[in-house]
C-alpha cells in the first residue's frame, strides 16, 4: 500500500473537527481495540470525537483506553469525517443511511482487514492479509510516525491477539510476531491481555461448546467436519466471539480438511462457519458457493431454513 495515503488520511485527520470513530454491532476484540487506538490518536491530537458502536463493549476489555468515548447516540450532521474501522462492508457499520447520504464535506476514512466487499470510503485501507485491523493502524503510526505509548502498545496488540485466537489462525504472518514483539517492548501488557480475552468464557458460553463439540461429526467421504448448533443451545448472552471461538477450536481436529458449524439463528435463517487448517484448502470456495464469501482459511455464509434431527445427523428443511 501505498505510504502517502497514509499521511494523506492523517492530514485529514488533522483537519477534521468532529469526528466519528465506528465499529461494528457486538464489537470483538478487534474492533474494540482499533477504536480504541484511533481513539488515543484523536485524543493525542486534542481531537472531538465520539465511537459509534450499537453495542458495549464486553466488561473483559475494561483495560483497554477511550472504553466510555463507544455510544450509541450520535449527532451525524455535526460530523466532518467518519473512520470506520474492521466492518467488513457497509451494512456492518450500522450507518447505511447516513453515509450513503452523507455530503460532500463528510468524507470517510476505512480500515479493514476483510476481503473487499463495497466501495464505499474517499480514502481505504483494506488489507486483506493483515491478521487484524490493528495490524493496519500499527501501519498508520508507522508510517505518520506516530510515537507508539502504552495505551497504543496495548490496543494494537489485542486486536493482534483476539484475531489470531493468540497466533492460532494462520493469518499471523512474521510481521504479525514482529509487530506483537514490538508493542512489548512499548509497554503491552501481555499477560493482562491473555487474562482478559481468553479466560472469559461464562458457564452458558462453556456448556454451548459442549453441546458443539458432542454434536460434532465427521464426512468420511469429504473428510470434512461438521457440528450444529440449534436456537435453544445459543443462549441470548452468546456472543458473536464465543461462537467463531468454537469454529476456531474445532478446526484443530486432526486430518480433516475443514469444518463447518451450522448454527440456527432466530430470524429462521442459518448461518455457516467455515474453517480449515489445511493450507490447500481454499474454504471460501465453499463459502461463495453458498452465496457467502470470507477469507481462505475463515468465511461463512448465511442461508434460509432450519435444522431437523434425523437418525445418523441433521437435514437442512
Ligand atoms: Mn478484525
């Protein structure tokens, strides 16, 4: 990617006066932590803002700074520029509307690390082979020569840890290991992060991966695995971060050469995990076979019907 636009959005930023900072509905660690860094780059540059997010973020990320800037009010008008950060495409910012209407002095600014679904942002930068969005906004500090403080240090290196389901996923890359060391070295408070993000799980999330993994089995023929999840597993608290946490796990059975969880959701659709340790696998292949999309190692998809037990697994109706 090209460096000027990094210090062209950076300029811009300078000149903005009010600011809107947003993530995604049910924020993950991510999304969370690269609001947040932008966040502690507004505030070094005495900035307005406000993060616009529909949902809290989880109490296990209270560590992190700006946690009390993420609203779900906003004055929209008021606003010259919008940073959207890890959302995927628009219909994820929740903002459709608004910046598909927004005026000409309203201009947004994208950072993704999600396939490219939409064309939506004046200035983008979407990376698709960075581990997370904080691997990319590592990038802007970089580049702007940002100097990197402990708050940065801590949020960079969440967003690296939670993406990577802590350097799990095949996503983490030399410059991802490279990155983390550095923010160590910054002052990121591993241990603390680890603490927060993985030691989480609450007795409903714990039995729901119960309930995935004794309901989990095996196409010989395909040698693919396969687990569902019905309505009354997924308890109303599960969050969108336990569930890929489970698709995540599962997908280190041996010899397979990917997995799918199935999941019943309450609008009558059903929604796929697909994932795969196999590096000759290209799952999203499957994915947009079933009209979803994703990364190679990660997608999913979201189909109408519901789930019915039968004798030896389930059928789709
Ligand atoms: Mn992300």
């Amino acid at each position: 990617m090209d460096n000027s636009l990094f210090q062209k959005a950076y300029e811009l930023i300078k000149q903005s006066k009010n600011i809107l900072l947003v993530t995604h509905e049910k924020p993950d660690g991510d999304a969370i932590a690269s609001a947040c860094a932008m966040a502690e780059i507004l505030e070094l540059n005495k900035k307005s803002f406000t993060i616009f997010c529909p949902d809290k973020p989880p109490f296990q990320y209270d560590y992190l700074p700006h946690l009390e800037k993420f609203s779900a009010n906003y004055n929209f008008n008021k606003v010259d520029l919008i940073i959207i950060l890890d959302c995927g495409s628009l219909k994820r910012t929740n903002l459709e509307k608004e910046i598909s209407e927004r005026t000409k002095n309203q201009l947004v600014i994208e950072f993704d690390h999600h396939p490219k679904m939409d064309n939506y942002a004046d200035i983008e930068f979407k990376l698709s082979e960075a581990a997370s969005t904080t691997e990319i906004l590592y990038q802007f500090l970089k580049i702007n020569k940002i100097k990197i403080n402990k708050n940065l240090a801590n949020c960079i290196l969440t967003g690296i840890i939670t993406d990577t389901a802590n350097f799990l996923y095949p996503s983490t890359s030399s410059q991802t290991i490279n990155i983390s060391s550095e923010m160590l070295s910054k002052g990121a408070k591993l241990p603390q992060i680890m603490e927060n993000t993985k030691r989480n799980k609450s007795l409903t999330a714990m039995k729901m991966w119960g309930k995935a993994m004794s309901n989990l089995k095996i196409n010989k023929k395909y040698n693919f695995a396969v687990s569902i999840l019905s309505k009354e597993d997924i308890d109303d608290n599960i969050t969108e971060e336990d569930i890929e946490g489970i698709s995540g796990f599962l997908s280190n059975l041996e010899n397979v050469s990917g997995l799918m969880l199935l999941r019943e959701q309450k609008d009558g659709n059903l929604k796929g995990s697909l994932r795969t340790s196999n590096n000759n696998v290209n799952i999203s292949q499957l994915a947009r076979l079933l009209g979803g999309g994703g990364h190679a190692k990660a997608s999913g998809f979201t189909i109408e019907g519901k789930l019915e037990k039968i004798n030896n697994g389930w059928k789709i109706e």
